[in-house]
C-alpha cells in the first residue's frame, strides 16, 4: 500500500479501552447505547477481567503511555476494581471517564490506591427530573452529585463535561453553577452530538439540538470561557471573532494518515469485545486484538482501511475547515462512507454565518 | 552531616518506562495530579533513577555516572547534585541520613 511508505511512523501512545458497552443510564441521546435486551449476551462476549490485565500488558509493551478507561459506563463492571488496578500497576497515565453514579465503598478504596490522573465525569442536568427525563434514572442527580464528591476527595485531576440537547439544556447553566460552587471547576460540554454509532440503538436524531441552538450553545459557552479567562480590566478591550482555524500540518492530510486525524496513528481503541479500533466510532475498520495479540492487530489495522470518494459537494466545500467532518462522523450521520450529512452541513453553515461577528 | 555522606534512594510510586524512544517516568500514586503525571528523563537522568533503586551517596553516584557516561567527574558531581535537589523539591527521594 503505497499510503504506509510516505506516513509517518505510528505508535499506539493514546489507547482507549471499552470496557463494557452496557450502562446504568439510558441516555437518549447516547451513541453507543444498546437495547436492555442484548445485556445478556454483551455481557458474555465482554473480555473477562484476566484479557484486560493481559490486554493491558501488550499495551504496555507496545509503548502506550495514555489510557482511557471508558464504556458504556465501566464502573457498571462487576470485576471494576480487578480490571483497573491491572491495569493501572502497570504504569500508564490513567484517565478515566463515568458518569459517577456507581461509586461505591469498594470502588472509591481502589482509586484511592491507585488514584486516576484524570477523572472525567459526565453531567446529564441539574436535577433528579431532568436525570429521569434524560437518563431513565429517578436518583440519578442525586446519585452523580454523591458520587463525584466521593470522586473530588481523590487526588486525581477532575473535569467536569455534559451533553446538551432538548431534554437539558435548559440546565445548562446550573449544571455550570453546580460545578463551580460545589468543585470550582469549569465545565464543558460535547459541541455537536452525533447520530448512534456501531449498532447504537438510540434515536439520537429526535433529541439533539438543533444547528442553530448548538453553534448558538457552542459560542456562549466559549465566550463565557474567554471573559472568566480574561482579567477584568481587559474583558472591554479583547475582540473575540470566530475565524478560520490555522491549518495543521499533517495530521488532517490523509496522505498522511489513515482517516484524516490521529486515529489509527497515535490512538486505539480496544472495544468491549477485543476488537482494536482506530477511532471508537468507526467500526468498519477493525482487526481481533485478542485472537491476534495487540501488536500484531495494531500492525495489520491500517490494511483494513479503504475510504471510498466522498460527496464532491463536500470534498470541494470551501468550507472544510470549520466543518467537523471526518469518516467516523460520516458514519455515524450517514450510515455510510460517503454522504453528506446535512445535519453537520447546516452547523457549519451556521458557524461561517457567524464569522466576523463581534462576539464579545 | 550534610548532602554529600547521606544516602537518597528513589521513592516508590513511580513507573520507569520508555515510550516512543523516550525514558519516562510516570507517578502512580498521591502525586499523580503533580507535574501531569509524568516527567520526561534523559539519558543521564534516566540511568541516575534506575540506580537510586539502591541507597546512593552523591559519591557512588558520580562514580557511576562516569563509568557509565563520557563525563568528567567534577561535571558528573554537579549533575548528580542537581538531580538529586530537583527530586528532593518533588518528594520523589528519600533521605537516610545516618545509613
């Protein structure tokens, strides 16, 4: 293939590992949620806790440095805490992503042991109602708000983030309030949510914002970064304009990489089942880690690769730049390879609307 | 007694690893939200770690340090002194002063 002789040399430096696809949580707007229904057999095809130490350990050999230890929601794991402390002696900078609400005595013992250097923790609202509208869970607030307390007593780094669509917007700005009074954080949130993804069972098209409430959402956020960033006397004097962003050497070229990103290049993602991954997206493309090992999977991986041509209407956009377009999006949009997803089409409309505008 | 009669050993809660061609040291422990997690070694730095798995003074450091590297030993002193204050600053060694 005469793609690998000019790319870079690839390294599995960044490895996400899904743990499990199921979830306490039955988020509307989730990509990867399955139906209730197929937990009995997800369960059974998950790797067992001795093929992730063993999994870990070819990670480790293999050089990677970052983890994410992710879902589903992994703390929904029985053998969690045996799982995590394999992995985590080996050495690894370790973050982990959950939606807080599982954290018991047991699993708060062993991240205190062995404390993650990065805790993401995803809020869906700010109350029990917009939790059981959203998420089908009735304590839900209650029980994430425990949980990250429990998780804010550990010494590791935490960032708080949520997904906003119809059901919580509206509590936006009370999720950001909570988050700053009860752990003086910032909070971020997900800028576009994308259609289901790998045999994802939920209607996330009926749910999510629309273009012009998440550029609207996306902008408000980040202004209100900017000006919390900014010292006082300077808040009058910066002009904030939205702009074409710089481009970035190779990393977008896929001349140089496989899809278009890092994806496959410095990251991997090892899903519930063993399958490696170049992006947690994207199933199409996908080699059998444990049958094959890791390093002879990762090795194999870009061979499996085949982007068929795109819309001309999109790989002729002037727009490409500001546009959020990448194979795994695609899929997720479009079920396929090659359409126009005109749902990420009209959010990039909305965003070249808006430049030149004074947004501060 | 001073920096040069006391022993230092490196402390636990730290992963020696190499990625991508580069020696790593990643913390494991109290310290992870510190420094990022991990601080990235040179060679010199990285071969001063593994041999603080043992009790060293500042004096059988330097010497393995020369017989290691093509250093003379006033400059691989100074080295040794530098490494060993910038992990005392980070609580990454111990201290035995009497050992």
């Amino acid at each position: 293939m005469k793609m690998l002789d000019v790319m870079p040399a690839r390294h599995p430096v960044n490895a996400t590992l899904e743990l499990t696809l199921r979830c306490n949580l039955k988020c509307k707007m989730c990509m990867f949620r399955h139906s209730d229904r197929e937990n009995v057999c997800l369960a059974a095809e998950e790797l067992t806790s001795a093929q992730w130490a063993d999994m870990a350990q070819q990670l480790f050999d293999a050089g990677t440095l970052n983890i994410l230890i992710t879902g589903g929601e992994p703390l929904l794991r029985k053998d969690f805490c045996e799982i995590y402390s394999s992995i985590y002696r080996l050495g690894f900078l370790v973050t982990l992503y959950t939606n807080a609400t599982l954290v018991t005595q047991e699993i708060l013992q062993t991240l205190r042991k062995y404390p993650p250097h990065r805790i993401g923790i995803t809020l869906y609202g700010a109350s029990n109602e917009t939790y059981q509208t959203l998420c089908g869970c009735a304590d839900g607030f209650d029980r994430a708000l425990a949980g990250a307390k429990a998780l804010a007593t550990l010494p590791s780094v935490l960032e708080f983030r949520t997904t906003l669509v119809q059901d919580n917007h509206q509590d936006m700005d009370a999720i950001a309030r909570l988050v700053e009074k009860e752990f003086g954080l910032p909070m971020t949130h997900a800028n576009t949510v994308f259609q289901s993804v790998r045999g994802g069972c939920m209607n996330v098209a009926d749910c999510r914002l629309t273009p012009e409430q998440t550029v609207d959402m996306t902008l408000t956020r980040t202004i209100r970064r900017v000006r919390q960033l900014l010292p006082p006397e300077r808040r009058e004097q910066v002009q904030l304009r939205l702009a074409d962003p710089q481009p970035e050497c190779t990393a977008q070229d896929p001349k140089y990489t496989l899809l278009g990103c890092n994806g496959g290049m410095n990251n991997v993602t090892v899903t519930w089942d063993g399958k490696l991954l170049g992006c947690q997206l994207l199933g199409n493309f996908s080699t059998d880690a444990v049958k094959l090992g890791f390093a002879k999977a990762w090795e194999e991986w870009p061979y499996t690769v085949r982007l068929p041509q795109v819309d001309p209407q999109c790989s002729a956009c002037p727009q490409l730049s500001l546009c959020q377009i990448c194979p795994g999006v695609r899929m997720a949009e479009c079920g396929n390879l090659q359409d126009r997803p005109e749902y990420i089409c009209q959010i990039t409309k909305q965003l070249v609307s808006r430049k030149g505008e004074d947004l501060l | 007694m001073g920096m040069m009669d006391a022993h230092y050993r490196g402390r636990e809660g730290f992963v020696h690893r190499r990625v991508a061609g580069t020696d790593v040291l990643i913390s494991v422990g109290a310290n992870v939200a510190n420094f990022n997690g991990y601080i990235t070694l040179n060679p010199t730095a990285s071969f001063l770690w593994d041999v603080l798995a043992q009790p060293r003074t500042v004096g059988e450091l330097t010497v393995l340090l020369t017989e290691e590297f093509d250093v003379s030993p006033e400059i691989a002193r100074k080295d040794v002194t530098l490494f060993l204050e910038m992990l005392q600053r980070n609580a990454m060694v111990t201290v035995y002063e009497d050992a």
